[in-house]
C-alpha cells in the first residue's frame, strides 16, 4: 500500500476536532481450558456476551506534532478508580498510538494531531484474562475513534485523511496487537474465541436470540489469571493421581445451540467455567456467593473467566434485581449490579 501525494503540510487548518466510540463490557458464558503444554500454552474455547454496561472513549485534537504524542488522559464515571490505583487509561493510548502510527507511516509528511484521551467508565472489573474488561473496552472504543478522527466525516477539512482509512479487518489487527480480549469488545455481541494461549485466538460471532438478564456479583480484590491456572495445574495434578474426579466443561455446540432459543433456561443449565473450581478454592467466599444466588432463584450461575465476579442468569431484569438483593442480603460483600446481553459492538457515538 502506497501513500496518496501529500499536499503540502502548512495547509493544515487546525481545526477543532474530536471523535467518539462506545464499547461494551463482555462477559464469559463458557471457557474451556486445557492442560498446559510443554511450552506453558493451553488450548482455550471461550464463549463471551457483550453487555449493556458501556465505556465511551472521546480523542481530541489539542494541538499539531510531528510525532504521535498523547496529551494527557482523563478517566470519570461511576467505575472509575484512583489514579493511585495505577488507572491512567494506558490500553487507550496504546490503541490510539497505534492508529496515529499507522497514518503517520503511510502518509509520512502529514502533520500529525496532539490527543486528549477522555474515558467515561461505565463497565466495572470483569476479567477473563488478566486485564480488566473496561480497559480491553477502552483499547477498542480508542481504535474506533482514533479511525474516526483521521478519517472521518470533516477529517480532510481539518487536515487530516491524508492516508488509506482502515479497513475493519486491519483494526481486527491492531487490536490483536493491543491484547487477548481487545478483538473480542471490537465484534461485540456473542463470540466463540478458540485457540491457545498466549497468542491470537480465532474469533467468530455466535448467533444468539433474545435479551439474557444478568445479576453480577463483584469484588474489588482482584484474582490473578495466572494464580488460578497455577491452582488449575495443581487441582488436575490431582486428578492423575486419582484423588478427585476430572471434571470438565465438555462440548461447545450446545452452549451454541442454547444461545439459538429465546428461552433463558435452555443456558442456564450449561454455563459452565473450567477455572471456577481452581477460583473457588483460592476464594472460599465464592462458594458461599454461588450458593446465595441459587438460593434466591438464580436460574443459572458461574465465576467468569478466573473470577472473583460471579455471573447469575435470570428470567428477567426485575428477576436480576431480585436476585442480586437477595445476594447482598446473604452476606456478599461486594458490589453488586444488574445487566442485559447487547447485540452491539464497539461503533462511532
């Protein structure tokens, strides 16, 4: 791919200029995990849900550079943490400098803008790999914007689109290039990833039918991923040795042929977590949360991805409210919420 004829950079008009995007939160329905090779990867299959729970990422053009340079970063909302926590919305300046890296590499002369980053949060810590949702989230909602910005509608009058606009299969790419679970917030809606791990996996929507409601039982001390695979070794250690059963998630297609009916039931039965054991004995206190929520008429439950989050499927949202009450009520002490599954992904505001 070649560069267009670049006009003559004092052209530039400095115009003001921002572009925004939303990404959902995404949740893990279903995970099978492997027994580590040799070379430490494991073979995974994931089954994730976009959420109603949304991140919105604005990038603002504060000045010209002739570098990719990021200004400053700002992130508010009712899930946001302190700064002290380490929170500065660095997988959004990764994504957005890998956007202004790519126009700046095919249109070489072009002036280049100076970028606020600003971060509305609105998804709390649901991990799956070890970086939290809302961050992965971010990453994706930045790609989006930054393509926005560049070369959106008004990017040539500001100066700007002097390159190729991504296509989405090469933001696919660079979001690959961001982290595990980037890809996966960039499709949105329900996706199937399969792969091994580290690396790419292979990601594929899965059609689902219907709204799923959610109770979502949180807790602010995190679980580390690899923590809990260490605790999976140890736990399957076990079962060679034969002191306990080889208990399994079994096979993917009927979670897919659950999604396929409007019917909660038909899932709920099936939510299923190859980690959650591994979670649960390092955080006994999920046992006791897990058991709450069937009490209190959840129709399905599971730890996602390595925890401590505990996933309750209901029949509805008022059911959700019910039943994430009723948890908090039981003893659990951290947050809870409510959420419904979303068909969206992460796309211009």
């Amino acid at each position: 791919m070649t560069a267009p004829d670049m006009p003559d950079p004092a052209e530039h008009t400095g115009l003001p200029r921002a572009a925004t995007a939303t990404a959902q939160g995404m949740l893990t329905l279903w995970s099978s995990v492997g027994d580590r090779h040799p070379d430490g990867g494991r073979d995974r299959v994931t089954v994730r849900q976009a959420l109603d729970l949304t991140e919105t990422v604005t990038v603002t053009v504060t000045g010209p550079s002739d570098v990719p340079e990021i200004t400053g970063v700002d992130v508010t909302g009712k899930h946001s943490r302190p700064a002290s926590d380490g929170d500065k919305g660095l997988a959004a300046v990764a994504a957005v400098t890998a956007v202004v890296e790519r126009y700046h590499r095919l249109a070489p002369q072009a002036v280049l803008p100076q970028i606020h980053i600003d971060i509305v949060r609105g998804i709390p810590d649901i991990s799956d790999t070890g970086d939290t949702d809302a961050e992965s989230a971010d990453a994706a909602a930045a790609l989006v914007a930054t393509r926005e910005l560049l070369h959106g509608d008004g990017a040539a009058d500001a100066g700007y689109s002097l390159a190729p606009r991504p296509t989405d299969a090469e933001l696919q790419d660079l979001a690959v290039s961001l982290g595990p679970d980037v890809p996966a917030h960039l499709l949105g809606g329900t996706v199937m990833a399969t792969g091994t791990t580290p690396g790419a996996a292979d990601l594929v929507p899965v059609m689902s039918r219907g709204t799923r409601h959610w109770a979502l039982a949180l807790d602010p001390r995190p679980l580390p991923y690899q923590e809990v695979l260490d605790r999976l070794d140890v736990q399957r250690d076990a079962v060679a040795r034969g002191e306990r059963p080889d208990v399994r998630v079994g096979d993917v297609t009927a979670v897919q042929r659950a999604l396929l009916t409007d019917n909660p039931t038909e899932l709920a039965d099936l939510l299923a977590n190859d980690l959650q054991s591994a979670a649960v004995s390092l955080r006994p206190e999920l046992r006791r949360t897990l058991t709450a929520a069937r009490e209190a008429g959840a129709l399905g439950t599971v730890v996602a991805g390595p925890g401590p989050t505990v996933a309750m499927l209901c029949s509805d949202r008022e059911h959700a409210v019910e039943v994430a009450t009723a948890v908090s009520v039981a003893g659990h002490t951290g947050p809870t919420l409510v959420a419904a599954s979303s068909s969206h992904g992460t796309r211009p505001a």
